[in-house]
C-alpha cells in the first residue's frame, strides 16, 4: 500500500543523500522515481538536486504555486508507471502542496517519500513541515550530532561575521557557511550568549526568550 512518508532533521544530516540513495535503490530494481525539488534552492543549478558528499540527481523543479499531482500526474501520462516521487528540501512546501503529495498516495497509489527539515533557525515549524507532520503515514527522524556531542535537532542561523541570528525571513538559502545544527540545550545557550558554536566566534544578542 502506498504512503506518505516525511522524513526529517536538523542540517546537514543527510537528508538528500539519503534521498538519491532511495532513488538508485528503486531504479536498480528496475523502476522509474520523480523527484520534486523547489526552484528556490538553486544552489547546484535548478532542477539539480546535489548532496553535500557530491552525489547528484536531475530533479523537476517546481514553485510555491504549482499543482504536484498535476505534475506527478504528467509525468506518468508522459513517461509510464512511476514507482515512487521523492521530494527534496519539504520544508518549502504549502499546506495545499502537502495536501496535493498525499492525493498522489491516496488516488493515484504512489508512495511519496519527502526529506526536509523540521524547524527554522528560530526554532519554529517550516509550513510544509507542519503539515507533513500531521498528515504523513509515517514519520521518521534523521539523526545527526551537535558540537557538543548531543544529538542535534535544532538549526542556528548565522551572519557573514558567524553571528548567531534570531531575525530576518524564514526562508534564506545556505548551506555550512550560514546554518550550524545543535542540540536544544546549545540552541538556548547560543541564543542567549553563554555558549558559541564551534568555529564561530561567540554571538551577540539579547536573550530568544
């Protein structure tokens, strides 16, 4: 039976590694993936999806306001059977996007795997994550470490000076030179200035709380 599935993590745990991964699984049995990623993150060109241990995949791109069951669906009319969609960074998802992925699943019986990140640097829900979390059939977590040794599952923002940040838009993309995963223990102490993040100098702000 298909399902959706959401799986989640702090930064750089592997997220899109382990997402072209499960796509050369299903192609070496001899079935055909789509992977969705959002046309914002175009930081390996766009359509390109890319890990940060240089695996890469052709993905379709897609924006905010896109059908996905449309496009899933025009695939298929296209190209034949799908046997899975995989969607990268789901975090920028909308609410009806979700909703769209989970009529993939339900009518048109494709199994939809999405990897994204739980939360923003101010420790809030992403809206694609929101609603992953409380639509997906199976939810599973990403597991990575924080400096301290922790498990990490929260995201520090920083600025060019490696200033940890408490404001600014949601959505900013970056990669290792602007987002530092830590454990919720270091996420307060950084935000409040008692505690820095390894390789970045110690952050200047008032208290997040």
């Amino acid at each position: 039976m298909a399902k959706l599935y959401f799986y989640y993590s702090a930064m750089n745990a592997g997220k899109t590694t382990t997402l072209l991964q499960s796509a050369h699984n299903y192609r070496e049995r001899g079935m055909r993936v789509l992977i969705l990623t959002p046309r914002l993150d175009h930081r390996a060109g766009s359509g390109t999806v890319a890990s940060r241990i240089g695996l890469t995949a052709a993905g379709t791109a897609f924006d905010a306001g896109d059908d996905l069951q449309r496009i899933v669906q025009a695939d298929i009319d296209a190209h034949g059977r799908l046997h899975c969609v995989l969607v990268d960074e789901a975090q920028f998802l909308s609410r009806a996007q979700v909703w769209q992925l989970s009529e993939v699943v339900d009518a048109q019986r494709v199994p939809v795997l999405c990897y994204g990140l739980r939360t923003d640097f101010r420790g809030e829900l992403f809206e694609g994550s929101q609603y992953l979390l409380a639509w997906a059939d199976e939810i599973n977590e990403i597991k990575t470490i924080c400096h301290s040794g922790s498990k990490a599952t929260m995201t520090v923002r920083v600025d060019e000076a490696g200033r940890a940040v408490q404001q600014g838009p949601q959505v900013e993309i970056g990669g290792n030179d602007r987002y530092v995963s830590v454990s919720r223990a270091e996420f307060k102490k950084v935000m409040r200035g008692e505690s820095t993040v390894e390789g970045i100098p110690e952050p200047q702000q008032p208290r997040l709380l």
